[in-house]
C-alpha cells in the first residue's frame, strides 16, 4: 500500500504533465511542509519559494559585487519556476555562463567528435594528451551537470591537466538542449536508468567508439559526474559494470532515487533512500555538507548502493583534515590488500560545486580538496578482470 506522500507525488505528477503547475506546485509544497509543522507560520510569509545555492561558488567575497558577476549569495526559486523547468525536462534552471577557452598543451588534442547509433546521436569532446604512453590509456568519461558544457566542464575540474600528467584519455560527453531543457542527464527518467536503452547506453556506445578508434585500455574505463551528472554515472555504474571499472559521484543521487519529475524534485530535497538498487563496481563520493540544490543525504545514499555490491572489505579508516581552506571527512573502504573499494568525502561548509575546481569554470569551489586528483587516484587502482 502506498503512503500519502507517494500518493501525493504521484497526484503532482498528473498535474504537472497537464500543465496545471499552480495546483501542482501547492500540493507538492502540502506534502513537504505539512500543516503540523511549528514553522509553517513563517513559511507562508514565503510563499512557492525554495531556498537553495542556485549560484556558481566561486571564492568571491560576498560582501562585494562587481560590474562581472553577482555576490555570491543564497537564491530563492519559485516552485512553480521550478516545475515550469522540469516539467520541460530540465531541473532546476541555473545561470548562464561562458567559460574560459581550454588550455591545451603542445601536442596535445581536444578532439570534436560525434556518435550516432540506435540509441541516438550525441557531440563529445576527447582530450588526447601529448605525453601518450606507449600502452594502452586509461579512459575517464566526464558527464557535466546542468547547463554546463563540456568545455566549461573540463575548465572547471582541471581534469585534462591531469590526463596529461598520468596519461590518460578524457571523454567529455555533451547534452543538447532536445534532450534536456536545462542540458541536464535524465537520471529521474525510468527510460534512462537502465542498461541497453536511453541515455546509459548513449555513453556506453561512445566508450566502444573511442575504445574502437583510439589507444584506450578496455580493462580502465572510468565515468565521473557533478549533479546530475553525478547520478548518470552512478547509474552507469550499476548498468555496466562489464564496461567501467569504477565510478565517482559528485554531488549526485542514488540510482532509482526518482522515476518522474515530483520525485526527482522530492529526491533532491533529501526524500531519497538508497532502495535495493546497487552500484556494482568501485564507487568515490563528494558531497558539500551545506549543498541546497541536492541534499547531502543523497551522497550517503550513493556510498550504500555501492556497499550493497557486497565487497570483501577489511577495514574502515575514518580522517578529518584541511586543504584549501575547507575541513572535510573522509571515509574509505579498503579490502584485504588495502585497496580502497569506496570512499565517501564530506566537504564541511561546500555548496554544490566541484571541490577543489578552477573558478574560471561554473559550479566550482576552489577550496577543500581536489576532487578530481582523488577521483583519479582512487580510479586508477581499479582495473576490470
């Protein structure tokens, strides 16, 4: 039997797909702030509003504000602006922004490529670095997050610099605005979280063609993403394990956390569990402990779907540390030979950002740790058999 929340998101979703957004947005609004609650009061001072970190984090003093870009600041969204975008499709909508042009090495390739199959057509960028070994490379796939790009994408993480310096193959995936509004990974989409259908087996096919076509190693394939980003790899992940190696999950939900546009909202707000889904290769984490866009809870979730894989570990080592100006907790997972199977950062005052990223890309936060050099490190112990 289904509960009242369920049955109630499952109402605004009718209503969404109907286009009735006002009914909607008050009956999703009912069943997050329920009449019991002691400060309903002063929400409804507020009303159709979320309030959340919709802005790019960039280092900046948010006391001052420049001719370039606004203070940081917290945003407030209207509800119904929020169903309005992902109802489209999207999620919710975020800035605009025109990274940088990405710097390349002499010798180095930033190739413009195009894959087109039975499961549709995407654009992707490969970075080809100029010190190529003389074996087969590793292969990372990065999957942006909402309105971004994979130029802004690569920008921001830093993550060709270090192909460069640990010699390996980068593959940055595009989504269009046709298939998504808002540019984002369709996590929330049934169609979307399984294997040999929608957009899991998209990638997977742009894996084989650069697999196919260039120098890549078949055994150390990687996929790694922000937001939603995030949640397309962790679904790759549980989809193809016979294709990636291990996979990282920044800032991203668990895979079956949403099956339509409601539960994806109510996901985001931290109303998802880790369910009986698994992510069955090697997984690595990063959460902001202060994210207002999707819930640290949802980290959590993603380190339990990976657990579930039912790994031999040994040992759980548990350390707080600084870098950057940011503390952060790391838990890690390692089996018998001390190899870390998962791993699970939480950045203490992050937003939703990549941690430790250049600001001249979106949704980066250059304090805490370098996320992208953790991701690498923890990818490339892993290899499939």
């Amino acid at each position: 039997m289904t509960n009242p929340f369920t049955r109630g998101m499952a109402r605004a979703t009718d209503l969404t797909r109907s286009g009735k957004l006002t009914e909607a947005t008050a009956l999703i609004r009912s069943l997050l702030h329920p009449k019991s609650d002691p400060q309903k009061t002063d929400r409804a001072a507020e009303p159709d509003t979320i309030e959340g970190s919709f802005t790019r984090v960039d280092g900046m003093d948010p006391k001052k504000q420049t001719a370039t870009g606004p203070a940081l600041r917290k945003a407030r969204k209207g509800l119904a602006e929020t169903l309005r975008g992902i109802a489209a499709g999207g999620m919710p909508p975020r800035g605009a922004w025109a990274p940088v042009p990405v710097d390349l090495r002499a010798g180095a390739q930033f190739l413009s490529l195009t894959h087109s199959g039975p499961h549709g057509r995407r654009d992707y960028r490969l970075y080809v670095p100029a010190a190529r070994p003389d074996a087969p490379m590793p292969l990372i796939v990065m999957l942006h997050g909402c309105t971004q790009t994979p130029e802004d994408f690569a920008t921001g993480t830093g993550m060709n610099t270090l192909a460069e310096e640990f010699g390996c193959l980068v593959a940055w995936p595009a989504q269009p605005g046709g298939a998504n509004a808002q540019k984002c990974w369709n996590w929330f989409r049934p169609e979307d979280q399984g294997r040999d259908r929608g957009e899991p087996a998209l990638i997977a096919a742009i894996v084989q063609d650069i697999l196919r076509d260039h120098p890549a190693d078949p055994a150390r394939v990687y996929a790694a993403g922000l937001s939603a980003g995030g949640a397309a790899a962790a679904i790759l992940g549980a989809a193809y394990p016979d294709i990636f190696a291990a996979v990282g999950v920044h800032s991203g939900l668990p895979v079956g956390s949403a099956q339509d546009v409601p539960s994806a909202f109510a996901a985001m707000q931290g109303g998802a569990g880790a369910g009986d889904r698994r992510v069955r290769v090697p997984t690595i984490v990063f959460h902001g402990s202060a994210d207002t866009t999707v819930h640290p809870a949802n980290g959590k979730a993603v380190l339990a779907q990976a657990m579930q894989s039912g790994f031999d570990h040994t040992q759980v080592l548990v350390s707080e540390s600084l870098a950057g100006g940011r503390s952060y907790r790391q838990t890690r997972h390692d089996d018998r030979s001390g190899r870390s199977m998962a791993e699970h950062w939480v950045i203490n005052g992050a937003g939703h950002a990549w941690a430790g990223g250049n600001p001249s890309g979106s949704y980066t936060d250059p304090k805490g740790p370098d996320a992208s050099r953790e991701m690498l490190r923890f990818f490339l112990q892993h290899k499939r058999v």
